[in-house]
C-alpha cells in the first residue's frame, strides 16, 4: 500500500514532496515540520477572492440602478474592483473570475449612473397631463357681421372748440390780451381754422401747442392770418 501524498523526510533529513507514486524535486524549506496532508507545490488554490470581488461586483451593480441606495452600490462596486485587483495578483488561483469581477465593477458603475439618471429626470419632469377639452363650443357661421371699425378718435379732425381753446392759451403766453374783452372772437377762429383747408394732421398738431406740418405752414399761416381778420368785431 503506498503513502499517500505529503511532505516526508526522503532519508537525508529533509522535507521533500511525496506524490503517492514518487519522490518529486521539491524541498520544503529547511525547519519545516512534515505536512502528509498538505497541498502539493504549483497546485492551484481556490480563487476566493476572486469570487469574492465577483459577487461583491453584481450586487454594487443592482445597487447602483436603485436611485436610493447609489451610493451605496458605488461604495460595493469599489470594493469589488479593489478585491478582484488583489485577486489577480494572488499566486495559484484562477485569473479569470477577478478579471470578470474587475470589468463588471467598473461596467456596474456606468450603468448605474446611467440608469440613475434616467430615473431622476424622468422624475423630476412627471407625468405629461392630458389635454383639457374646452368646455366652448366652436364658433358658427351664424354670428351676427360686425359693423366696421369706426376711425379712432385721436385720428380725427379736432373741433372748434379744441382749436379754439389751444388759440386762447398760445394768444395769453404770447401776451396778447387785446381780444379778451371779445367772448365770440376764438370760438369765431376756431371754426374759421376748422372750416379751413389745413388737414386734419396738422389742425391736431396746432391744437397740441406744435407747430402744423412743413408742407402745410404757409397754408395755416394764411389761414390764422384771414381767421384773425375775420373774426375781429
């Protein structure tokens, strides 16, 4: 019956490796205690961490999509990264479920983050209300025709009495006060002025203390003149 594998003393008072069939050329460190039941050297060790940093980078990735509980997924996914990175480098172990464990950390976090985003705006703008009909019903053929617009009163030609009350202020600041004993002379200019041919434009601009429109000046002021000679008693 042969022994199984292990360390044993090969005779020459060091520790060498068995492997149930054979001596093999590998030396245990001088002081070593005999180990019959220990682990062959080069053998792989389980990848623990590996696995580890694995599971440790799905569950930061679920984490990572639930707006409440981000940051929490982002601190697991960092560990996972960090767990898989020491994994890698460990001796005897299997690479590639660090390796998994590296890149599903670092594509959790975009995704995430993406995810996350997509669910604060879409919370942030709310639901679309729909649209109100209107209560008013829609207009018919059968309203009543409107009359037509009647031309603004400031457009229109001033009266006599405007005129005749702008001719009063301009006759007192000017210091003419030979007509105030006669009550008929401005009424009497103003419906001169009215009657005249000066145009509407420029009667207004008269009546607000300006001077008439430049093509229409020797015009009023012939008017003015014969209004002035006309309405003196």
């Amino acid at each position: 019956m042969s022994m199984p594998a292990g360390w044993y003393d090969d005779g020459s008072g060091r520790q060498r490796w068995w492997d149930g069939a054979r001596w093999t050329e590998h030396l245990a460190p001088d002081g070593s205690a005999a180990a019959p039941s220990g682990s062959a050297p080069g053998s792989r060790v389980a990848p623990v961490l590996g696995f580890v940093g694995l599971g440790l980078a799905v569950l930061g990735t679920v984490l990572a999509c639930i707006p409440v509980t981000f940051v929490v997924g982002v601190v697991v996914l960092i560990a996972a990264f960090v767990v898989s990175l020491v994994g890698v480098f460990k001796k005897n172990t299997a690479k590639w479920p660090s390796i998994v464990g590296m890149v599903l950390s670092v594509i959790g976090g975009v995704i995430g983050t993406v995810v996350t985003l997509v669910i604060v705006a879409a919370t942030l703008v709310g639901p679309v209300p729909p649209a109100v009909p209107t209560s008013e019903p829609p207009a018919t053929s059968t309203a009543q025709p409107t009359s037509p617009p009647t031309s603004d009163a400031v457009d229109a030609r001033p009266t006599p009495e405007e005129i005749a009350a702008q001719f009063e202020i301009l006759a007192k600041e000017g210091g003419i006060v030979g007509y105030e004993g006669d009550p008929d002379f401005y009424p009497c200019m103003g419906r001169f002025m009215y009657d005249s041919e000066v145009s509407d434009e420029s009667l207004r601009l008269i009546v607000q203390g300006e001077d008439p429109l430049e093509t229409e000046r020797e015009i009023a002021g012939e008017a003015i003149k014969q209004a002035t000679l006309s309405c003196q008693s």
